[in-house]
C-alpha cells in the first residue's frame, strides 16, 4: 500500500516520538509512505460557523495539494497521524462534498489553485494499521509478557460518528490492533472519553481531573500502560500523570512505540517508554536478558 | 511619501509614444516605457520616501497597482515595474509595526521561542494573500507555515531574499508583522543552525588582539595620493 503522509504541525513540534516510531514501523510492515512536498495547518478546531470559509482554507489548500501529488505518486490515500488534523481534513472534506456553493466560493477565492475534486481518502494511522495485523503479527519480535494494555482513543478521531474510525462509545479498532501483538488488552469504560483538550492553556485543574480519572479507571482494572494515538491527549494525560500524589505504576506512549518496541525498533522508542517496557518485561522473565525470544 | 513639485504637463517627448496613469487617483501623462518610478519623476513628483537604490534591492519602493478591467491588486517594485496606460497605483513605503525587543542570546531556534514573540503567527489560516502581496515572488506563507511547526531552516531558506518591504504585512488579514519576523527567523538560522565560518571567528581574534593595528594607523598617516596609489596598484585576487 502506498499513502501519502499529512504531519501535521503538532506532530512535528511536539510529538516527533510519535512520528519515528510510526514510520519505523510502517516500513517494517511494508507500508509505502511519502511525506506531502506541501501541507499547511489544518486549522486545528472545525470550525463550526456556516459562512467563516477563511478557516477551512489551510485544510483545503492541503487537499489540493495532495490532489495534485497523487497523480504523480500514484495515490490518493493521505495518512493522518494526529487525530485533531484528521478530524479538520476528513470534515472539511465532507462539507465541500455536501455544499458545492461553499466549494465554489472558496475555490474562486484560491484562484492560484486548481479546484478540489473530491478525490482525496483521508486515512487515520489506526485505520491503516487495522489492515495490517497479519503483518504486525509477523513483525513482533518481542513477546509482551507483563504488558496489560488500556487502548485510549480520544474524541477526535471517533466523533463525529459520520467521520469517525469506530464506535464512539464502544471502540475495537485500536484493542484489535494491540490484540495481535499477544499483549493483554485491559478494557475499561474511559476510552473514548475527554482528556480534557485544549483546556491545558486555559484550565489545567480541569485537564488533570479529567486525565486523572482516565488513568486511575484504567489502572484500577490491572493496566501498566495506556496508549495513546493523540499528541494532545498524550501531553494531558502526562501532565495528569506528575500531577497526582500517589501515582500508578503506568505509563503513557503513542500505540506506535509500543508497536515499534516489540517489533524490536528500540531507536525510535522514547527513553522513558523503552525503560519502563523493559523492567515489566525483565520481571516477568528474570532469567532471559532482553527479553527477546524466538 | 512624495512631494509634489511640479504641475504642469511636460507634453509629449518625441518619439515617444504617451500614456496615462492614475497616482493616488490623478492622471499623469508619461511617455511609454518608463518605470513608475521614474513616470512619477517625469511627472514632477520629487521622491523623499519610497525611493533608494533603484536597483530593486532595497525595499523602499513597494507599489499597489491595478490594471484596467481588472479587478487583481498586483504588486511591484516601482524602480522595478514599467508603468502601463490605465494603471491605477500607489506607492506604499512603509508597514507601521514596532519591532518586538529580544536578546537572541536567551532564544531558541524553535517555533515556542517565536511564538512567544509573535504570536499573531499561529493566527494563520493559509490564505496565501502574503505570497500574492510578494514582489520578489518569494512562497510567504510557505514560510509562515514552516515556523509555525518549527522548521526554522525551510523558513530561512524561503524568505531569504526578502527585501522588507513590507506589503505582505499590510495584506495579511492574520495581522502577521512579516518584517520583523523573518528578520527573527534568518537570525536564528545564521546563530544557531548553520555551520559556523571558522575563518570568519579566526579573524575576528586576530583583529581583537590587535593584530592588525599597526598597518592600520601606518595608513591612517600615509597621503591621500599615495592611498590613491597603493590603492590602483593592489593585488587583486585571481579568479
């Protein structure tokens, strides 16, 4: 499968732990990425009002540009890490399909552009993932004995339903994936629910409450480690975690390092994440150093 | 800005072929071929802003201007574009915005440290108005967009040859002081991510050490004329 690939600026700035471990491990299942030669800001939030077309212009310029690339590339499929970009881009996607007047108002506003056909499949990381779990099965290198997994997922990349990858309220899509690496998938109720988002600039009470009571739901059901596909959802949740007085034995790391360290792709791992993988593991089977079998 | 000095026509120079143009909404007959620096002369307007090296280098001659039958603002250099019958135009020599104070020791190469300065930047929307605003062609908002996810050498690289002129600064509806910013953005780039000239840091010893203070005040006392000839007769370095 060939896709090209929208970072987005968070992953870049903030998450580019985020960005090397998928790739790696892209690669290793035989997936075929190319970052887009242009993209811009997604616009970060939807925006909601019906005649403020100016804020859609970054997600549309970036489908143009991936119109125009496919061609050559010879695929139309755009991988999305950041489940916010992913929620702008397939949004805005749906509204020019749905309103041909605001397609026409803003492609004759971009006139140094050629105009959007539709063309374009804005893809999240878990939907391509999915595809691949004979792949991922194969890839694993590492068993991860101790590993007792909660799949978190956010809102964006679930809601709204008609955009969204899963079940809003009872999302598999990210277990499944984690299921067939044989780690022990924790299911707890808080999987889909608010990390508190942007309130981290504004209200970081209500982020570590909100973060908090997610990772004390999911470690109170046996989990030492909580994935994460979101750099926002990820910087919340790491916040609420040094907040707390008495924190659980848990960690917080994007599914792609996870993905990445059994794989045995220890270089893109976070150090943190790498250590912590390695002393449940080494616990579990004292005797074997590395824990590498097979 | 312009001071006018002269009002009356100077009728048709012969030979060649007379055009109109609007300044600032009066017509103005000029002969065809000229620059709009040089018609608004021919005009009798004296330039004391919006004119310098005439050379399309310096920036202070940024122009607004719109052809008949067209609704497209278009952009130029005045020392630069040729002025056209029917063209409507001003010259705009300056964007009014305060430099932010900043010791760029105590920065980082990084979006968060730029933001913090100018943080209209995350303001915007990819409108392109900055990259159509630019007389020297070059992506603008290319390069707002790689500041805001923190590639400050693919921003450097682009706005390299910005003259600071300003328009894209009064064109952009994100309110973006360009100018300043990319003034922030290049010196980042040259402190902090590209290789450093050991040459350069070499001679910069040698000269604080004083190695190089004797020859000077050799030539501080030595006769203009024969300055003029030590001049003349220097080595030049072979190509």
């Amino acid at each position: 499968m060939k896709l090209l690939y929208y970072p987005g600026c968070s992953v870049k700035r903030n998450a580019i732990e985020y960005e090397e471990s998928t790739l790696a491990v892209l690669e290793k299942i035989g997936v075929e990425v190319k970052e887009l030669d242009k993209w811009y800001c997604c616009g970060v939030m939807y925006s909601l009002s019906s005649d403020d077309l100016i804020r859609h212009l970054g997600a549309v310029r970036t489908l143009v540009k991936t119109q125009v690339e496919s061609r050559s590339y010879g695929s139309s499929n755009l991988l999305v890490l950041c489940p916010m970009c992913f929620n702008v881009l397939k949004r805005v996607d749906k509204l020019l399909k749905s309103d041909p007047d605001k397609l026409e108002t803003i492609s004759k506003f971009m006139d140094e552009e050629e105009r959007y056909q539709f063309g374009v499949n804005v893809l999240h990381l878990l939907e391509i993932l999915v595809l691949y779990r004979d792949r991922i099965r194969e890839s694993v290198l590492r068993k991860p004995d101790g590993l007792k997994i909660a799949c978190y997922y956010g809102c964006t990349v679930l809601r709204p339903k008609d955009i969204g990858v899963d079940n809003p309220e009872d999302p598999r899509i990210m277990d499944e994936i984690v299921a067939t690496t044989g780690a022990e998938v924790i299911h707890y109720p808080f999987k889909s629910e608010c990390c508190g988002a942007y309130q981290s600039l504004l209200n970081r009470e209500a982020v570590v409450d909100k973060s908090s009571s997610i990772i004390r739901e999911a470690a109170v059901r046996g989990a030492n480690v909580l994935l994460t596909i979101c750099p926002l959802c990820h910087y919340n949740l790491r916040l609420a975690l040094e907040s707390m007085k008495r924190p659980p034995e848990i960690t917080i790391a994007y599914l792609s390092e996870y993905l990445a360290y059994v794989m045995g792709l220890d270089n893109v791992v976070s150090k943190d994440v790498k250590e912590f993988f390695d002393r449940v593991l080494s616990k579990e089977k004292p005797l074997e150093g590395g824990g590498f079998f097979g | 800005m312009v001071e006018k000095t002269l009002t009356q026509s100077r009728g048709s120079v012969v030979g060649k072929k007379m055009i109109r143009i609007y300044f600032m909404g009066r017509a103005y007959e000029v002969p065809e071929g000229l620059t709009i620096m040089k018609a608004l002369e021919y005009a009798g307007f004296r330039l004391v802003r919006g004119v310098g090296c005439r050379g399309g280098f310096c920036g202070a001659c940024p122009t607004a201007y719109r052809l008949p039958g067209e609704y497209k603002l278009r952009i130029g250099l005045a020392c630069q574009t040729i002025a056209e019958d029917g063209m409507h135009l001003v010259i705009l020599p300056y964007s009014p915005m305060e430099k932010p104070r900043y010791n760029i020791e105590e920065l980082k190469p990084d979006a968060g440290s730029i933001i913090a300065l100018f943080p209209e930047v995350t303001r915007c929307v990819a409108c392109n108005t900055c990259t159509k605003a630019c007389p020297q062609g070059l992506d603008v908002m290319d390069a707002v967009q790689a500041i805001i996810r923190g590639d400050i050498a693919k921003a450097a690289n682009t706005i390299f040859d910005c003259i600071s002129c300003g328009l894209c600064s009064l064109r952009c509806p994100a309110e973006i002081r360009h100018v300043h910013l990319f003034q922030l953005v290049r010196r980042l780039y040259g402190k902090y991510i590209l290789p450093k000239a050991k040459h350069l840091e070499i001679r910069v010893k040698e000269i604080e050490e004083g190695k190089y203070e004797e020859e000077l005040e050799k030539l501080m006392k030595t006769p203009i004329e024969e300055l003029k000839r030590l001049y003349s007769e220097r080595e030049i370095e072979k190509a």
